[in-house]
C-alpha cells in the first residue's frame, strides 16, 4: 500500500535577518538601496517599504532574540558584533510561498550591504548563522548556507571513541550521538527534516542524505505551487526516490552525466513542522548499516566538500 504524508503549507513565510555594527547612520535604507555591484539592487528599491522587504533600527537591549546562539567559525567576531553592537538593523521579510527564493534573497542581499556598508556583521535568524560576505548571485543555490545544516563537534568533542568502520567493523553501530537537522526549510513552505541516531563515523554521509532530500523535496514543491493549489496542506509519498543529481543540485554543480544514479529514502512525520529522514522501507539493518553498506552512491558516502567556489563560502565537513 501506497503511504504518504500530508503537512501543512503556510500561507505566508516570514525570515528575519540582523546587521550588528558599531556605527551605524539613521538612515540605513540608503546603505541597502547602494548595491550598484548586486544583481538585487532594483528589487531592493522596488520592495522596500513592503511587508516583503521591512529594514528598522533596533535598540541592541531590547532584542527577543538571543544572539549568543547565532553560530560562526569566527567565535570573537560574533561575540564584538552581534553580543557588544552598539547599533542593530533587522530587515524582515514576509511572503508567500511562491514569492520564494526571490524574497529571501533580496532580503539578503540587503543585509549584506547594510553590513559591508557598516563594516559590521549580519545574522540568519532562521538558521542562526552568520551570513557569509559577497554579493547574492542571481541563481539560487541552497548550498549557500539556507540550511543552517551543519555537523557537531567532531566525534562528540572528542568524547566518543567509536572506532572507524574502515580497520573495525564494529564501529558502524559503535554509536549514536548524532542527530542532524535542517533549519531554513520552513521559510520556503516546507517541514523540517531530521537523520538521527546516527554513528559518528558517518555523520557526513547523514549531512549528504539531508541536504539530498532536501534539494529534492524542494524542486517538488516549487513545482506544486507553480499550479496554484487552493489547499494549504499538501500530500507527498513516504517513499522518495533521489538521484546523484539531486546532490549536485543541492551544490549548484550542473549535470555532466545524464544517467543519474538513483536511491530511495524514506519519511516519516514527527511532527507536522518536522520529517525524518532514514533507509528506505525493508531495508535489513540500521540507519549506520544503509549508510555505510554499499547501497548508496559514492558521492554521498564519502566525505563531502565543496566542489564549486561560491559567493557564499559553505564549509560542508
């Protein structure tokens, strides 16, 4: 029997971005509205001053959001900008779904210029990341930190002593201290997805199934609201099929080999914002057994890289 899943699919989306400088002028729509060098420049003038593009001072001590969660490589830089700011700028975006990616972007972009323009530091509140320098390319690439997915502490900060499956096979069910989870999908109308108990020696091969199904969770989706549906739920198979393409999508590489290599994952609702990710129905074995037995392809086992430079620098491991 055919299983499927149904979530919810909200009207509108809202996304929220921070710009924390030391100085800062009063009139910051100026500074977003000078992107002469991005490709967004013109539908920043054309939406500021909407619901899809809302750019406000903020008193730094009156915030309800709490910045010391906003991670970054550059911890000392996140603790001067965002945790010591004297000024905070927020530019809020408010949508519908099918005005996405074009209206995060532009929100974006706008952050960055306030940002560059202020020599301070701007914040995905969605993802709770700190936005990466250079200018918003005009095509969209979810490898461009929309997913706010990122690895933990390398082997649990180094408490875990689960050996490695290539020298003990023990080790391919030797742990489960990880549990991966995107965080940016909603924006876009979508649930959430999670990969959990997972052995830390296939944590990046769990991050490469995520940023899979999500790539093509979402190519489906944009493509059902392009027929205009009047529900605002929506109803999919349990059972996805992903392809190698679908990873490349996800990096923005374009396809060299027209015969993509296909697998199945499998969902499961958690909770209505919320899907699971793991091996397909009847697989034989664990999460770490699927991930580490040979049923996959190679790119999503091995060890991920960025394989194309990007505006928006993505470390994936």
């Amino acid at each position: 029997m055919r299983s499927t899943i149904t979530f919810p699919v909200p009207a509108t989306t809202t996304s929220r971005f921070i710009v924390a400088a030391d100085d800062m002028p009063q009139d910051v729509h100026s500074l977003a509205c000078g992107t002469s060098a991005s490709a967004y420049e013109a539908h920043v003038n054309g939406r500021l001053g909407t619901p899809q593009l809302k750019i406000e001072r903020a008193d730094p001590g009156q915030l309800r959001w709490d910045l010391s969660q906003i991670t970054t490589s550059r911890r000392s830089h996140r603790e001067a900008a965002l945790g010591e700011a004297d000024h905070i700028a927020v530019v809020t975006t408010v949508g519908p779904a099918t005005d996405q990616p074009r209206g995060v972007q532009v929100a974006r972009a706008a952050a960055t210029a306030i940002a560059t323009a202020t020599d301070g530091i701007a914040a995905d509140l969605v993802t709770g990341q700190v936005v990466a320098g250079g200018d918003e390319r005009p095509r969209f690439v979810l490898a461009d930190d929309w997913l706010g997915d990122v690895l933990p502490p390398f082997r649990a900060n180094g408490r875990c002593t689960t050996p490695d499956p290539e020298h003990d096979l023990e080790g391919v069910n030797g742990c489960a201290c990880v549990r991966l989870m995107t965080r940016g999908l909603r924006r876009f109308g979508l649930p959430e997805l999670q990969i959990s108990d997972i052995a830390c020696p296939h944590d990046s091969a769990a991050l490469n199934i995520l940023r899979t199904t999500a790539r093509r969770l979402l190519t489906d989706h944009w493509s059902w609201l392009a027929t205009g549906p009047a529900d605002r739920s929506r109803t999919i198979d349990a059972d996805l099929t992903l392809t190698t393409g679908d990873y490349d999508e996800f990096w923005g590489v374009p396809r060299g080999d027209p015969s993509d290599t296909t697998f199945q994952v499998r969902l499961r609702p958690l909770t209505p914002r919320l899907i699971s990710v793991g091996p397909p129905d009847g697989f034989l074995g664990t999460v770490n057994d699927w991930l580490w037995g040979g049923t996959l392809p190679t790119c999503i086992t091995t060890t991920s890289a960025q394989p194309v430079e990007t505006p928006h620098q993505h470390a994936a491991a």
